[in-house]
C-alpha cells in the first residue's frame, strides 16, 4: 500500500495511459469553449528548433475541420500528425508513423475518424453503385445474391482506391447489419487499426514489447468530443 501512495507522478503521466488523459482533458477545453492554447509562444517554437519529443502520433482524416492540434487543445511539438481523406494508410503513412515509434519513441498512436466524413459519404456512393452494376440484371432475389457473392473480391480489384480502402469497411459493416453512417464510421476506425498493425512489423514490436498503445476515436462536428471507441 505503501508504494502506490507514492508512485512517482512524472512516470504515471508519461505512460501512454497518462498522455491519452492529458489529450482527452484538452479535448474537454477544447469543446467548453476554454482552451488554453498551450506552448504556442515564441519561447516554444525556438526551444524546438532542434529537436521534438511528441507525446503521441495521431493518424486521422484529412477534413479541415478536423485538425487535431486544435481539438485537443495541443501546443507546439506535442503531437506527430499524419492526415488523408477518411485516415487511408498506404506505405508513406505506415513509414512515416513507424518514425514516430521507433525513432522519435512515441508512447500513444490514435486513429481518428470523425462525424459526416466525406471519404465515407464518397465510399459509400461508390459502393451502391457497385451493387447496382453487380445486380442490375438478376430477375429475383437469389440471383441478386449469387451476383454480389463475391462483391469483397471485386471492392477489392477495384480502380478506386476509396472504394478498395474505405468502401470494404463499409461490406464489412453490412456484413455486421449495421447500416448507419455513424457505424460505417466507427468499423473503418477500428479497420484502419487492424491493418496498421497487420502491416508494420514496427508496430507489432512496440505493442509486444508495451512501447506502444493504439487507440481509436470518432471527433464529433457538432459538440466539438471526442468520442472513445472501444473494440
């Protein structure tokens, strides 16, 4: 009992735990209208010309609305950004967030969706319009079946790379018979998590060795949240 009265608080708030509470408490601000704008002064850029220890990596959505220094109410070199259309990873995004694992020794990754995302609106045009290509033609409904049988394979060959990317997200949200747009949100988060870590042995490591804890989040458009998903 004795320990835990006194357990050093600087090693408490520089565990990936610590920084998500820190991140989340100036999201708070942030949408109470108070934020505090933190090391944004002259004096923290020239203390940073040098050198960055950003506390936690951030890949999201490229919308502007949706900029992360802001919403988290973050200051200068706190946080590693990485942002395209509905947070699509390709090679230069996982490089570029093993960078910030590996080299700049980031405790806290955060894959951030949001409310009335665009990619997802365009995605899911994309992917009606695929199911009518697909069924245009069967006279009942277990032809429509048979012609959509193997719709994953063909989002997956597809020119489109919001269809390839986002649109499967949103096949695998149907095939969960979830239908909202909040829903194809949230499943593309959670996706983007998993193929994050199928794809980088570096991330692998981190996480095996307690380096790394990734999370998902939704920011919300019209409250100005935060919203933690838990999968």
């Amino acid at each position: 009992m004795a320990d835990e009265l006194f357990v050093d608080q600087d090693e408490v708030e520089g565990t990936a735990s610590g920084v998500w509470s820190r991140m989340l408490a100036g999201n708070r601000r942030f949408a109470e209208g108070k934020p505090e704008h933190p090391n944004r002064g002259a004096e923290a850029r020239e203390a940073l010309v040098d050198t960055h220890a950003p506390e936690a990596a951030i890949l999201s959505c490229s919308d502007a609305r949706v900029s992360p220094d802001i919403i988290f109410d973050a200051g200068i070199g706190d946080l590693f950004t990485v942002r395209t259309a509905g947070q699509v990873i390709d090679d230069a995004v996982i490089a570029s967030l093993e960078y910030a694992v590996d080299v700049l020794g980031v405790r806290l990754l955060v894959v951030l969706g949001h409310q009335n995302c665009g990619a997802i609106k365009q995605a899911c045009k994309e992917y009606e319009a695929l199911l009518h290509e697909l069924t245009a033609d069967a006279e009942d409904s277990l032809m429509a079946a048979d012609s959509i049988s193997d719709i994953d394979e063909r989002i997956c060959d597809s020119d489109s790379i919001m269809l390839r990317t986002v649109g499967f997200s949103i096949w695998q949200a149907h095939e969960s018979e979830l239908e909202s747009a909040e829903d194809f949100e949230r499943v593309h988060i959670a996706r983007t998590i998993e193929q994050l870590v199928e794809r980088s042995e570096v991330i692998q490591h981190a996480l095996a060795e307690d380096r790394l804890m990734i999370t998902g989040a939704r920011y919300q458009l019209d409250t100005g949240k935060v919203e933690v998903l838990s999968f």
